[in-house]
C-alpha cells in the first residue's frame, strides 16, 4: 500500500518482488532494520555501491557494512576464525558487525570495503531484510540511510526527510527496535571495538575470556572520524541551558519537568535511552530548538554507545 509520501511502502509480497528487481537492476532502496534504517544495494555490483557512495555524499574511504542472513554466503567472502563463530552464536542474529579479513576470490566490490583487505559483516534480526536479503541473490553492501554525518534514520519517515524521491522504494517497517547502529568489532587481530553499541565491550570481553585490544585504529571512516551523528544544530554536552530556546535532553527524572526538556528514559534504562536518542534529537531539530544541551548519562554499557554518538554530534 502506497501512502502520501508515495515512495514509501508497506511490506508484502508485490513489494517484496518489486524491491529485489530493483535491486537487480543496480537501483538502491531504504530498507529497515532492528539498529536503524539501511541504504541497501547489492555489494556485487559497483553501479550499486557508487550509487550509494554519491546518494549519501559519504567520503570513499569509508567503507560500508555487508548484511548476510547464512553463514554459507558470508563465507564466499570473508575468512572466519574461532572469535568471530562464538561471538556469531551468541549475538547473531543482531546489532554487531564483525571486521573480518576478506576472501581473495570474492565478488564483493573493491569500492564498497574502500579497497581495504577486510571486510566488515553483519547479520540483521529485523525480518524484513532478511527476507529482502534471502530472495536476492547477492548480500546487501546497507550503510545507515542518512546523508553522510548526520543522524542515523529510525523511521521510513526519516529515511524520505534525507532523500526525498532520490530513492523509488523505501519500506516501512515500524520503529527500529535498537534505535542506534551496530557495535562494530574487529576480530581480524585481537578483538577490538571499533564502535561501541547496545551490545557492550564489557559483555564482548566476558563472553570471549579475552581482553579486548585498545590500539589506536589505522583505519580511516566516519564511524571514527569525530564529527558524525550531527542533528543539524550544535550539541553541547554536559551543560543546562539558561533559556527556553535552547533544547536540554535529559536522562532519568532528576529535573523537574520543562516544556524544552526531552527525557531519553524516565526509568533511567540507557537501553531504552539509546533507543529514544536520535527519536528526541530529531523531534528537538524539527521543534525549531536552536541548540541542544545534554545532561550527564552515565558512561556504562548501552551508556558509553550514547556518549559516543553525543560526543561526536557536539564535534
Ligand atoms: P555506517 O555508515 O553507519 O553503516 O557505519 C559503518 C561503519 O563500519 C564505519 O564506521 C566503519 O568504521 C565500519 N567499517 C566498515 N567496513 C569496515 C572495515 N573493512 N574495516 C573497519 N571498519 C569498517
Ligand atoms: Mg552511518
């Protein structure tokens, strides 16, 4: 069923058919998935990956993530080691991205992986894409569908607010349940968190038995370049504001309820917090607020994920 927006799609089988043609055919589309909406093509195709590249004016260096639903088709491309089987049957599928060495023989476009030796890969819960996914043959090269360096999309709404009609197809597919992107791990050395996200470093290095390495990263993307995650105003982190113009997200209901103050979880749960904060700088943005101030979130599992993403937003 189309809506007013007549780009953005219910699911069901005819869009489902129409959107793995599209892909087919090299076009890109916005799909949903439990961390945040994706700008999906296929990772086979440089058409598709240079169309990705331009539609979100992301820098060539950095390179994207590729989604597989079977560990049979993500071993056509990357070589898999004792780390990265523990950590796929704890946490896949879900919000983690694995750094991997990249197969020589595999089809996976230079263009997509910024002509590194690694690829980065990642198996979404989300049904929707799986299903997109699993009806094509090829796996889907699906970096966060924003313009580059700015808020990662949650809705199908968002997704059309960042490219209008520059995308055909966009599905609709509720809420991402996690609300902000995937913990990206290398596993190609020593684990190393790349990104934090829902899934922590503290669960990770428990889990393995290992600590987790904290040398610097040579690898050079927006994921880890400072500024990123930018709502469009400036974010200062840590402050009140001193006048109602000014936008105050706050966390846990320590403050007394203001018609400016935007309370990420009033039980104080940082996973639900991580989840309502790009929902609560968007509603801030479009609410015509010059400025957003941050109060303090305490920095412990999904909470270091919410720092990270603020800290770079005030960049
Ligand atoms: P996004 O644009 O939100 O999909 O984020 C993709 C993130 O994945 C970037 O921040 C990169 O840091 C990371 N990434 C993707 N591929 C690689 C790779 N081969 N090596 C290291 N990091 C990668
Ligand atoms: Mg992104």
């Amino acid at each position: 069923m189309k809506n007013i927006y007549s780009n953005i799609y219910s699911f069901n089988k005819k869009i489902l058919k129409k959107t793995v043609e599209s892909l087919k055919r090299g076009n890109i589309v916005g799909l949903p998935t439990e961390t945040v909406y994706g700008l999906a093509g296929n990772a086979y195709s440089k058409a598709s990956i240079k169309k990705i590249y331009k539609l979100k004016k992301r820098p060539k260096v950095n390179p994207l993530i590729i989604h597989y639903t079977s560990l049979k088709d993500a071993n056509k491309d990357v070589i898999f080691n004792k780390n990265f089987f523990k950590l796929y049957k704890k946490f896949c599928p879900g919000p983690i991205t694995f750094v991997l060495k990249k197969r020589e023989n595999t089809n996976i476009d230079k263009l997509a992986t910024a002509g590194l030796n690694t690829v980065a890969i990642r198996f979404p819960k989300n049904n929707i894409v799986k299903t997109v996914i699993r009806s094509s043959k090829f796996p889907l090269a699906m970096p966060s569908a924003n313009l580059s360096s700015r808020l990662s999309p949650i809705n199908a709404l968002d997704v059309y607010e960042e490219f209008q009609k520059k995308i055909k197809i966009i599905i609709n597919g509720g809420k991402s349940k996690i609300g902000i992107e995937s913990t990206v791990l290398d596993l190609t050395d020593k684990p190393r968190i790349l990104r934090p996200g829902i899934i922590s470093s503290k669960e990770i290095k428990k889990f393995l038995k290992t600590n987790l390495s904290h040398k610097k990263s040579r690898i050079k993307s927006p994921g880890m370049l400072k500024k990123h995650y930018s709502p469009g105003i400036p974010v200062i982190i840590g402050r009140k504001p001193s006048n109602i113009n000014d936008a105050f997200i706050i966390f846990g209901n320590k403050y007394k309820k203001r018609k400016n103050f935007f309370d990420l979880s009033k039980n104080g749960d940082l996973k639900e917090a991580a989840a309502n904060l790009y929902k609560i700088m968007r509603k801030i943005k479009k609410k015509g607020y010059k400025r957003i101030f941050v109060s303090k979130v305490p920095n412990y599992g999904p909470g270091i994920a919410i720092n990270d993403r603020l800290k770079k937003a005030s960049q």
